[in-house]
C-alpha cells in the first residue's frame, strides 16, 4: 500500500512540476529555446523547478568560503529546514534556536568518543554486515523497528520535494499524508524516548556493546543538564543524526560500488591492499591509501550535490571579504561541482584516476576522504565542517563505507547487471541513484580468496 502512494504522489508531483513549467512558460514571456532546454533537461532526467530563484554562488576562494561559512546571520539551519521541512519531519524542531549546547554534546560525541570505539565496534558491525549479505537477519529482530528507520529518510526526501511544489501553509497536510501522519518519526522518537526515560542501563543491547554505542555515550555526556536534554530533546537530535547517517554514507557507497564495477581492476587492487592489512582490518581502516583515493575520486567525479556551504540570509549582509551585499532571505552556496573540476588542482579533471592522491596528480595538500579543504567540500568548510550538527560524523560515515566496500571486495566480484541503463537522475542540485540500479555480487570460492 506505501509503495503504491509513493507511486502515486510522485506522478502526482510530477504533473505539478510540468504544470507549474508550462505556466511558468507561458505567462512570464519565456522564449521557446528556453521551454526546449526544460523538455530536454527533464527528458534526461534532469528534474528541478525552473520557476526557481538561482542562488547566489559565491567564489571559491578561502576567505570568502571561512566567511559564509561562519557568519551567524547566513543560516545553515534555515536553509535546510525550507529545504527538508525539518518542522515537520523531526517532529517540531526548532531550526532557529542558537545554543551551543547542541554543536558541543554531537562534537563530543562524534568526533571525541565516538571514533575510540570504532575498533571495539568492528567485529559486531561486521557480524551484521555478514548477516545482511547472506540474507540472515534474525527473525526475532524488530521489523516494525527496522521498517521505521528504513522509511522514515525516504519519506523526508518526498517531503522535501513535494515541500518545493506545494505552497508552505500545505506543508502540514503534505506531510501527513507522505508519512502517514508521521508514524515512522513518531515510531522511532517514542522507542527512543522510552529508552532514555527508562535508563540507558536497561538498554536492549548486549553489556559489551551497550557502552560502545553513540546512544549510550549522548545520554552519558548529557546527563548533567538533564533539564535542557530532555529525552524528548535527545531523541530529535539522534533522529536527525540518523537522517545525515542515512543519506550521504549509502549514496556514496553506491557511486563507490558503481565505479568499481566499471573499473574491475580496481577491486583487486582494493582486495589485495585489505588482505595485507587483514591480520588488523579494524586498526588499519583509516590507513588504506588506495581505499582512499578511490573513494575520493569517486566523491569527486560523482558530485552528489552540486552545491556546498549553502546558507540563508537572516538579514542583510555585506561581506567583509568581497564587495558583495546580500539581501536577506538570499540563498548562497559555492559549487562544489566547479571545485571538484578545478583544472588547475585536478589535472584532466573529467577524468576517473582512482590512484588521483597518490601518484601527485592533485594540487590540493589534503589527500583522504574525510579531509576538510577549500578543493573537497563534500563535508562543508570552516569550523562548521568540524562542529556543525551536519557533518561531524563523517569519520563514522567514512569507517562505515570503508567496512561495507573491503568486506564485498575481498569476498565478491562485482558487476553491473546493466551496464546501459541510466543510473543517476538529479533534482534541483542533488544527484540520485535510481533504486533499479542493480549490482550482481558474485562470491569468491576459494578460502584464499576471501576474507572470513
């Protein structure tokens, strides 16, 4: 019954969104070449609202970025709650709150704690991810439970382009009728909070790895301002937190999984750097130089969002660092997608190097994947890409990725099961897989072949 009304209310937005672009056309005296552009775009899977306002794209030189990035009055908050309708879909968060209290705790815990239980983590993380390649879930797990985490991303990202169609007083209704009156969120927020209200000692989790958990350690670390971390509180940030978790690791995985496919030699030069290192895979994840530079090549080519560092203005502003004013209410973003193909820092910058960061073909100092720099702004800019509440957990996502792709390298040959048909399809900025996109894992027989 969901898939069917997901079926139906994309249709639906898709009627609205030609609609609006033949109105847009025919009333606001646009040229036939430009309604040919649009047919076209569409027609290639290039999906965006061409009624738009453009955002204001800002240069991408360092001083300039630092400052976008860390005016307080160029809201990354409110940029994407208009973008994600985080009212809605985080049950009532408040976007416009400034405390730091929020950036502190998710920085302590990201990026303090969290990564020193990275090693202890490997082996139940790798338990699970075998479990999932072989088809083995425990029946006994919670489906209900499972369900929820599963749907409730999806149904954000059909929030958020149904949000650009609909006029902003329907925000409610659209909301409730893509989500089913938001049962997921609802689901998941009152389990959480149960949990929380209950005690974290009660938590239903096995005492080794009950300590180890980013759930345990935000209850922990926040338990001395209890009176501002209400479990209502905690649990709106661990459900936003599982909305960045679900969203920028697996799309990346999936360009990661699609390049290798395309470039067999790849997964064994992959293969064969993991099994040097399979003596203490979950030490060495970090120090895989060819894993790497293949997975920030992949970010580079495949630019998942064309557009970085976007803010909206709270009022007016003028730039100190460029003679620029902004009105307030503007949209501003540097594109990462110009950054990314920077001839100058990417020699032959259209062409896929996986060994790009080794072999001194890039001018940019940083070489991994999680490096914060003016030419990789996959994780933002400035101190925000540090303390934000957005992208402090890439080093999470970026040990998740790299887990999923030595295991499947070093225990499946991989291939396209169609190597023709279209793969990503983009709306406004972002760029998508296609869930039809099929990859055939295919396992390595030998007992030298794998590792176990």
């Amino acid at each position: 019954m969901t898939e069917a009304l997901c079926s139906w209310l994309l249709a639906v937005a898709c009627v609205l969104l030609i609609a609006n672009a033949l109105y847009y056309s025919l009333f606001q005296n646009i040229s036939i070449s430009s309604i040919r552009v649009v047919v076209r775009d569409f027609r290639d899977h290039r999906y965006y609202r061409p009624w738009a306002p453009k955002p204001i794209m800002i240069p991408a030189r360092k001083r300039i970025m630092t400052e976008l990035s860390e005016t307080s009055v160029l809201s990354q908050r409110a940029v994407y709650s208009d973008l994600f309708g985080f009212k809605h879909t985080l049950n009532g968060v408040d976007h416009n709150e400034i405390n730091t209290r929020k950036s502190r705790l998710l920085s302590r815990v990201l990026q303090v704690r969290g990564p020193t239980e990275f090693e202890k983590l490997y082996p139940y993380l790798l338990r699970n991810l075998k479990a999932i390649l072989d088809a083995e879930l425990s029946s006994a797990s919670d489906s209900l439970l499972r369900n929820a985490l599963l749907n409730h991303p999806r149904q954000i990202k059909a929030c958020s382009a149904a949000f650009q169609l609909t006029p902003r007083f329907l925000a409610p209704l659209v909301h409730a009728i893509i989500t089913w009156r938001g049962s997921a969120m609802h689901l998941i927020q009152d389990r959480l909070i149960n949990t929380i209200t209950a005690g974290i000692d009660d938590l239903d989790e096995k005492p080794e790895i009950k300590k180890l958990t980013l759930l345990y350690h935000m209850v922990d670390l926040s338990a001395a301002d209890r009176s501002y971390w209400t479990p209502e509180r905690l649990s709106q940030s661990i459900l936003g937190l599982w909305l960045a978790a679900s969203h920028q690791p697996w799309v990346n995985l999936h360009a990661i999984l699609v390049e290798l496919c395309l470039r067999p030699e790849w997964q064994d030069l992959l293969r064969d750097e993991a099994l040097q290192n399979q003596r203490n895979l979950a030490r060495n994840m970090n120090e895989l130089p060819l894993l790497d530079s293949f997975m920030r090549e992949t970010a580079r080519v495949n630019s998942l969002d064309r557009v970085a560092i976007r803010r909206k203005a709270l009022k007016d502003y003028s730039f100190s660092s460029a003679p620029l004013s902004i009105a307030a209410g503007s949209i501003l973003c540097v594109s990462s997608y110009d950054v990314a193909r920077n001839e100058h820092i990417y020699p032959d910058p259209e062409q896929f190097d996986g060994g790009r960061f080794l072999t001194g073909r890039c001018k940019d100092t940083s070489r991994k994947f999680t490096d914060v720099s003016e030419n990789h702004l996959i994780w933002g800019y400035g101190s925000l890409a540090w303390f934000a509440q957005f992208f402090p957990g890439r080093h999470h996502a970026a040990f998740m990725i790299k887990m999923v792709v030595v295991h499947i390298v070093t225990n499946f040959t991989l291939q396209l099961a169609d190597p023709e048909a279209p793969r990503w399809w983009t709306w406004e900025d972002f760029r998508m897989p296609y869930a039809s996109t099929r990859v055939l894992f295919s396992k390595r027989t030998t007992k030298t072949d794998a590792i176990s």
